[in-house]
C-alpha cells in the first residue's frame, strides 16, 4: 500500500468512527482538477480533507482550492502521517456549536466509543 494511501485509510476510519459523512471525488474526465482527496460533511458543516505522504506539499491548484473552501467558511485539512491524529480534534472543534473554546475532548471521544 502507497503512503498516501496509508494516510487516507487512517483518516477514513476516524471519520466512520465519527458518523461522518464523506466522498472521495472524481476527478478525471467530468470532474475538477485540484479537490482535495476526501469531501466531509459533519454536523452539517463543509470539510475538504487533501491527504499526502511524507514531505509532499499540496500543488498550487490544490492550494488555490483550500484557499477557497476556507474562504467560503469551510475547513480544509492538508493532512499526513505526521499530524493524521489531529483530524477528530480539527473537525470537533470546527464544528462546536459553543462560543468556548473549552471543550471536553475526552469525553466527546468517550461518547463516539
């Protein structure tokens, strides 16, 4: 299995876990060049997740399309192996309908047990 593919099973299996939904989009033929890797919605939010592997960094497209999520309200994630663990914590806290930063992140993993 590929890096990249490692990194987008792990990031998968935490959105299952979530109940999240989640799509990977075509991109040849009828669909556009540059969506990031997985489509979220969570909570009835909009998250664009673009995975890579090692030291590869989004192309100047896939840039340009993050750039334009987060500016529509979106989140949009550059993940890899090295902050994959961070995904639950990025969206929990994205989408929290409290004005507070205090959240109880142990408790909110309890409850998706």
């Amino acid at each position: 299995m590929k890096p990249e593919a490692k990194v987008k099973r792990a990031v998968t299996s935490y959105l299952k876990n979530m109940g999240a939904y989640y799509f990977y989009p075509v991109t040849g033929g009828y669909g556009a060049s540059g969506v990031p890797d997985i489509i979220v919605c969570y909570e009835g939010k909009f998250i664009a997740i673009e995975c890579k592997a090692g030291s590869n960094k989004p192309t100047a497209l896939q840039n340009k399309n993050i750039e334009n999520i987060k500016n529509c309200g979106g989140l949009a994630l550059v993940i890899n192996e090295d902050n994959m663990h961070t995904v639950v914590d990025e969206i929990i806290k994205f989408t929290a309908k409290v004005e507070s930063t205090n959240i109880d992140m142990e408790n909110l993993y309890k409850m998706m047990q």
